[in-house]
C-alpha cells in the first residue's frame, strides 16, 4: 500500500483508535471541583495500558515456563480466537456501560483553545567554553526572560558545554549533527510528542532565533484563532499551481458546505456554572478558513519542517497535504493527495466541532505548533465579560459526539445529548468497577 493510499484512512485510523481508549479514559473521569490524587492518576493510566494488552489485535508474546532459568515467568495459556473476542467485549461491554453516563457539551476545538496548553519545544544550544556577551544575550532570548517570553513562545532553553563533559544522550545529538559551527542552535519537539527530528539547526544568529518561533503564516494562525475561527486549515503546497489550485476549490467548497450544515453542540448550564468554558450559550460560532503556505518560502522554512516532522513519511509525500489546526495551535493530523475528500473533511470538522469531554490532551491525536501567542489574553479577548479565566485540573476523558453527514443533504445532526455531570464519588467508584472487570479478564486469561 503506497503512502497516499495510508494517508487517505489516517482520519478514521485516528478517530476509531482514540475511541475505545477515549471511552475507557472518560470512566475515570472528574469536573472540575475536583482535583485527582497522583495515586488516582497512576492508576487510570495503568488501567488503560491493561485495556490496550486486552483489546490488542496482537497476540501476547509466548513466556516461558516456571523454572531457574527464566527467572520466575510464567507461561500464559494461549487463548483460542473465539475466547479472545469474548474477553475483549466482556471489557468493553463493562467499560462503555459505566462511561456513558457523562460528557460535557463543550466543542473540542473551543475546550482546547481555553484549557489545553501547547506543549514546550526545546531549544538546544551547544558550545565550547564560556559564551560572549553577545552569545549570551541570544541565547538569553530563548527563555522566558528574552524576546521569547516576550512573546509567550512555547519554547525553553537548554544550554550544552562540550568542554564540561555533557550528558551522554546529549553529547550522542551533538554527534548527530556532525560538526558544525559552534555555537549552535537545535529546535527539537516537545518531548511529549516523541518525534526525533528537529525544526531548526542553526548557528546561533539572531535570524536562526527569530525563524525557529515565529513566522508569518504562523501569526497569521494565530490571528484566526483568536478571532474565533473554529479551525484554521494549513494546505502546504507542491508548488504545481493546478494542483494546489484544485485541490485549494475542493477544500473550499466543502468547508463552506460544511459551515452550513453543521451545527455546534449546545453548551449546557451547568458546564459554564463548573468553568468548562467561558462563553455564553450561543456566543461560540463554527468557522473555518484555509491558509495556503508555500513549501519554498524561505520566511517559512521552520514551520514547514515542523509540519512534514508532525508525523512519519510526511517529507516524501510530493503532494498537497493538508493539516486541520485547532485549539491553541495544536495540528490534528496530516491528509495528503488523494487523502483530501470529502469524507476526510467531514470526519476532520465533525470531530473538531463535536461535543469535548473534559479530554486529555496528551491521549488524542495531533501535534502542538511552535507559536508565538498570548493565548489566554486571545481568550479573554473573545469573552463579552471581564471574567478571568479558572484554573483547572487536566481532566479524563470520553470520546467527543460527532455529527452524522448525509450526501448533499442540508442537515446534520449530533449524536445524543450528554448526561449531567455526576458525583465525583459516584463516578470513581464505576471507574474502580471498570478497573475490576480488567483485573477479572486478566483472571480469566490465566487460568
């Protein structure tokens, strides 16, 4: 199967994986009066590396016997096909029972704007011996005390004194780079992410500086977003004018029509009384645009690398590709050639406008952008009140609702209404539950 053909399901492969998971994830689920326990947390995410063992397609790799030399293992007894799908839908049967009783009527893209902060990239800088004045002053620009807090750039400074004898993880990426001039500059993805490649290497310039965290087409982002846009959605070109310009129509056309017939969750009261968002009911509004950026603009060439890093392979598709960007500058996932449709755009918008459901971030799809940006002031700026915004715990999740699209049809519809937020007591005893049918399952499995 060629790289086209496995972009073209990326959609449905992100939306049917983070389901089962996300639905797992919401079971454990509190609002926001409550705060978890470190234990609490250490346990919902061991629940859900269990749930991820059981529900593999994969079979477990084989065990050996009890015995001296294998340390005390035990063989696993093979399970025969019909047994495992029994196994995996007694879990989920007892796991999606308990989680359909709550979500929050929050649409994805306004609850990550408000609650998700983007994550940190890591700016590196390596030298030998003190730095200048002037050296020093650059580097100095990268943290928060420099032009980049300045502009609230979600970046930090790590300085690397070959002289000194670094880190040995550290001296093994100055060794990747070769032997450049020192000083210099690497800007690597958050650490979140996973993503080995970096965005920018550099001498340490105050041009390097500068491309690494802000860029036109990045302010311009920016500028959307805080102006209400529900997406803003980057087509990084091939530079075949009929091809961007085609693919650009199809875009467009169906971006509209869905501007049209898709229709926004309608946030209920008690969300905004527990400070899930900060807008009256009816003050959100769905619009998407399209920002088309060239891949050989010199002025964009950090963001460029930053897009074709987001994921595998991205680089060697010679094809429009097409990235939704949502929240506080956060990359849903890359649909390139033939992988932009319709049905692609659909299931892309439909989730972004689909009812939240307090969601962790780190557990969906999408990589945070590199940007230069105020983002609670742009939030605060969308509010009709002077209301300042709460602070809240980062939250477990359930799937968001999405919308059905039918052909040409001039009507959506959401899924079914969310259930008001239950008792935190409540809720953590059906999440205990949930973890106690996947401790029965691995029982049964052993025996």
């Amino acid at each position: 199967m060629n790289l086209e053909s496995q972009l073209a399901g990326k959609a449905r492969l992100f939306q049917r994986a983070g389901w089962a998971s996300a639905q797992f994830r919401g079971a454990l689920g509190t609002d926001a009066p409550y705060r978890w326990s470190a234990a609490l947390r250490a346990a919902a995410a061991s629940l859900l590396r269990v749930l991820r063992a059981v529900v593999s397609e994969r079979p477990p790799k084989p065990l050996r016997p009890r015995g001296p030399r294998s340390g005390g293992r035990v063989e696993l007894c093979p399970l025969s096909s019909a047994h495992r799908w029994l196994l995996r839908f007694t879990v989920l049967a007892g796991l999606f029972s308990a989680v359909s009783l709550w979500a929050c009527s929050v649409p994805v893209f306004r609850y990550a704007l408000e609650k998700w902060p983007p994550d940190t990239y890591r700016a590196t800088v390596f030298h030998r011996g003190p730095l200048s004045p002037a050296q020093e002053a650059l580097a100095r620009d990268l943290t928060r005390d420099g032009l980049a807090g300045r502009l609230h750039a979600n970046v930090s400074l790590q300085t690397v004194d070959l002289a000194q004898n670094p880190a040995p993880e550290l001296l093994a990426l100055w060794q990747q780079l070769g032997t450049p001039t020192l000083p210099w500059l690497i800007v690597r993805y958050p650490q979140a992410s996973r993503l080995p490649d970096h965005i920018v290497s550099g001498p340490l310039t105050e041009a390097t500086l500068k491309q690494a965290f802000d860029s036109p087409a990045r302010q311009e982002i920016t500028r959307r977003l805080g102006h209400g846009d529900s997406a803003v959605w980057v087509l990084l070109e091939i530079g075949d004018r009929k091809r961007d310009d085609d693919t650009t129509k199809l875009i467009e056309t169906r971006l509209n029509y869905l501007a049209g017939v898709l229709k926004l969750p309608a946030i209920e009261a008690q969300d905004i009384a527990a400070g899930l968002v900060t807008v009256p009911e009816g003050g959100l509004k769905l619009a998407f645009s399209l920002l088309r950026v060239s891949r050989t603009d010199p002025a964009e060439a950090a963001f460029i690398q930053m897009l074709l890093g987001s994921e595998a392979d991205l680089r060697e598709i010679k094809e429009p590709i097409l990235f939704p960007v949502f929240g506080r500058g956060r990359a849903l996932y890359a649909l390139a050639g033939k992988g932009i449709s319709h049905e692609t755009l659909d299931e892309a918008a439909t989730f972004l406008i689909g009812k939240c459901s307090c969601q962790v971030k780190e557990l969906n799809p999408g990589v945070d952008l590199l940007l230069a940006a105020n983002w609670d002031k742009l939030v605060k700026a969308q509010i009709a009140t002077d209301q300042s915004l709460p602070t809240l715990p980062t939250l477990a999740e359930v799937a968001p609702e999405t919308v059905t699209i039918t052909g040409g049809a001039d009507k959506a519809t959401a899924g079914s209404s969310s259930a008001t937020l239950m008792p935190f007591t409540l809720r953590l005893a059906l999440g205990f539950a949930a973890g106690g049918v996947i401790v029965a399952a691995f029982w049964m499995r052993r025996r």
